[in-house]
C-alpha cells in the first residue's frame, strides 16, 4: 500500500489538514493529489473505497446539496478522479486559503473546464503575499504541461508588489525558488551591486552565483567597487572570485589581480592572467619565481598547476623538483602540471602511485593512463589487494582497463569478491558482457577458467534487503 495512503483515509475521517500534512511542503500537495487518485482507493475502477464509506458517500452528498463541508475533506474532492467532482469542489474553494495550494494544482489540470475554474479562484485569492508563500508549488508546477498560467500570474504580481515581497524567496530553501527570484529581481533592477555581490558570494546554486555575479559586474560603480569587491573575491564559490577578478579589469585595480594567479580554481586563475595581460604584465615569471624555491613551506599548490597552464615544456624542470613537496596538494597539482605539459616521465609517476595522499594517486594515474600498456599488469593486479589504501586499488583497476580483454576480465573477476562495494560494482559489468558476448581468446583454458568462475560468482544468492 502506498504511504501516502493512510493520509488521505484520515482526512476522510475528518481529521484537520495540518495535523496530517506539511502544509508547508510543495511535496506534500502534489503527493496528495496523486494518493487520492491512487489504484488502491478504486475497486471497481470507478468508484473509490472512500467513496463507498460513510464519510464518503457524506462528502458526495455535501458537495451536491450545498452543506457545510471542512477544508480536509473538500481537498479530497479537489484531487478526486472525477472532473465534475473536482470542478464542483473549486466551487466551495472560495475564501479557503488553506486549499489555495490544490487550486494552484488544479490550474494545470487535463479538463478544461475544471482548469478554467481554478484559475478564475487563483486570481482571485492571489497576491502578493500568497504569492510569495505558494512560489516553491508554483516552481515545481510550471515545470508541468499548462504550468505556465500561475508562474506568469507569480511573476506579474511579484513585479507589482514591494521588493520586501521578494526578499523570502531569495533565501528560500528551495533552489528553483531562488533561480526565479533572483531572476525577477535582476530584470527589475531591485538589487544594487553590492547585494546582487552578496548573493553571489553566499548561495551556494551556481546558477544563482553567475547570475548574481554578472549582474554585480553591470551594476558596479566606482563608488560601490570596494563592497563590490570584497563580497565577491572573498567568496567561496569561483564563479564569484573569477567575476570579481574580472572586474578589476574595468576598476583599473590589476595588481590585486596577483593574489589570485595561484587560486584552487582554474576559472579564477586564467581570470587573473587575463587582467594582468590586459595591463601589460605577462604572468609568467611570478610562476617562474614562485615555483623556484621547491622547498617552500607556503608554496600554494595553485602556482604549480598555474606554470603549467601558461608555461612551455621547459617549465618541467621547476616542476619535478615540487613532486617532493611536503604538501600533499603541491605534488598533486606538479604531477597536473606535467600531465598538462605532456612531459610524463613514466618510472617517476609510477612511483607516485604509492605516495600516501589520494590527490596525488589519482594525478599520478590520469597521467599514466596513456601509457598504462607500459605497467606490467601483474604488478598492477597486485596492487588490488584489499590490504592496500583504497586509492591505490581504484588507481591499479583503473590503469588494467587499459590492457587486454584477458588482463581486464582476471582483475575484473578478483573483485567480484572484494569487500569494497563500489569496485564490486565496477567490475561486475565487466564480466557480465564476457559472459555474454564472449571473447576473441575463450578457447584459452586461462579465459575460459576465468569466466567459469565469474559466471559462479555473479550466480551466488544475495542476501534478502532487511
């Protein structure tokens, strides 16, 4: 029996609407919708268990007559399989701002009549304020066929209405909420630079961050830049450092630009060298320099990689030394660098592979991969042994992938019984597909060993879900 069952039999019984849903959840709403109509509430199929009870058959009646009839169980009338039941109940929908959310429902519904009825209620009972409350249901709704109607009637009436009407939505919980408001709000000009600046420092959607960000850009003055500024090369996120960099371009501020040439985000960094370019100032010697002195303490792994991106195959030898830098990020982002300046050397990045940090494993193994052919595979099946750092593990399946059909379906089936679920998961397909195409080297008595076993082991009962 579906969950959302036992629900919709107590509001039948009588009980209150806030007492059995999240009024405040969109969810809730178009979850009830759905369980009124549900194929367990129908026997025959078109007349509901519900229908056929007491208080059923007492719902009916009340809607026919005229009688009084409580807000839980006329919801159930408006969600209820028969149009002309559902389009009579938006009739005593009226002054229900309980039931508002459902006749938004309603507005998006396949019978036309029912659905020109509910936006005649919708309009009426709608502003600014209920507007705003019913924005999250509005959102999932336009995403809808005929969803369009109540997000064109949210949008005109937020348009309308005071800014302080949209300012919940900003820091709604809801994603799709904020992309909206935020929207609105840019195209109606309600938020200044320094704001819009904030939100894009603060909402962690990058949707919104982009959206803030360049319009903090457009909006920016010379009397706002230093807010302006803070808020966004202070942020988190690096759509909004890359927008504040950028805008030191414009604000004539390039050498605040030098912070950021060795930032964690690639985004941010090229922003950097764009500005510092513009100015007249090429990057590349304070990468040059930075990267000099391979035992330095502070060296932000941010330099490394940055060399790489604007430097030349010569600039492999400041970033050999750094694969001994006793930072893990720093000999991560070397091995990056010399991966992006296509000077692998293959013994050195086979011998990062047992480095302790994860970051420098898997570095080290996107820069083998080309010439994984290279590794001998037995050292490499060696290297899955359950006993060994799970780095290490991902890194050996990874590099035998690049092997043939024979090395990938003996590595495959080892972990078919490995303890770590997601290799597990990884290397299942791989046998199924042997298994079930077969393989250009199944005569070999190795092979066919081998897929006999898989074939056992993909075979073995699971354990029942508890």
């Amino acid at each position: 029996m579906r969950e959302g069952i036992p629900a919709v039999r107590r509001l039948a019984e009588g009980a209150a609407l806030r007492d059995v849903l999240d009024v405040d959840d969109p969810a809730a709403w178009l979850e009830l919708d759905e369980d009124v109509r549900a194929e367990e509430w129908y026997w025959p199929p078109e007349v509901s268990a519900w229908e056929r009870t007491g208080s059923g058959r007492a719902l009916l009646a009340s809607l026919a007559a005229g009688d009084p009839i409580a807000d839980a169980r006329l919801a159930l009338a408006l969600c209820h399989r028969d149009g002309r039941i559902r389009h009579r109940a938006l009739g005593r929908a009226a002054g229900r701002p309980e039931l508002l959310p459902l006749v938004a429902v309603r507005c998006t519904d396949w019978a036309e009549p029912v659905r020109t009825r509910a936006r005649k209620r919708l309009t009426e009972a709608l502003d600014a304020e209920t507007a705003a409350q019913l924005a999250p249901l509005i959102r999932r709704l336009a995403d809808r066929h005929r969803g369009d109607f109540a997000l064109g009637l949210l949008d005109d009436l937020l348009r309308r209405a005071p800014r302080e009407r949209l300012t919940p939505l900003l820091v709604s919980g809801d994603r799709a909420v904020r992309r909206f408001a935020y929207g609105l709000a840019v195209e109606e000009g309600f938020l200044s630079a320094e704001e819009l600046a904030r939100g894009a420092a603060k909402d962690d959607d990058t949707v919104v961050q982009s959206l803030c960000a360049e319009a903090a850009l457009t909006a920016v003055t010379r009397n706002d830049a230093p807010e302006v500024l803070h808020a966004l090369l202070g942020a988190r996120s690096p759509q909004a450092r890359s927008a504040g960099v950028t805008a030191l371009r414009r604000l004539d501020k390039p050498d605040r630009a030098v912070d950021f040439l060795a930032d964690r985000s690639a985004l941010v960094r090229a922003c950097a060298r764009y500005v510092l370019r513009h100015h007249g100032t090429d990057p590349l010697p304070w990468y040059r320099a930075r990267c000099a002195d391979p035992a330095d303490p502070v060296l932000p792994p941010g330099a490394a990689i940055g060399l790489a991106e604007c430097g030349d195959r010569a600039d492999a030898a400041l970033l050999r030394p750094l694969l001994e830098h006793p930072l893990p990020g720093v000999r991560a982002r070397a091995v990056a660098g010399l991966r992006t300046l296509d000077v692998t050397d293959v013994p050195r990045m086979r011998h990062m592979l047992d480095d302790p940090a994860p970051g420098v494993v898997r570095e080290a193994t996107l820069a083998l991969l080309p010439s994984a052919q290279m590794l001998p595979p037995q050292w490499l099946l060696t290297r899955l042994d359950p006993a060994r750092p799970r780095a290490e593990r991902s890194s050996a399946w990874r590099l035998l992938q690049a092997h043939g059909e024979a090395v990938r379906l003996g590595a495959a089936v080892t972990l078919l019984d490995d303890p770590d679920e997601r290799l597990r998961t990884r290397a299942m397909p791989v046998v199924r597909r042997a298994l079930l195409w077969g393989m250009r080297s199944r005569a070999e008595p190795e092979v066919a060993e081998l897929l006999e076993r898989g074939r056992v082991l993909l075979d073995r009962p699971t354990a029942p879900c508890r």
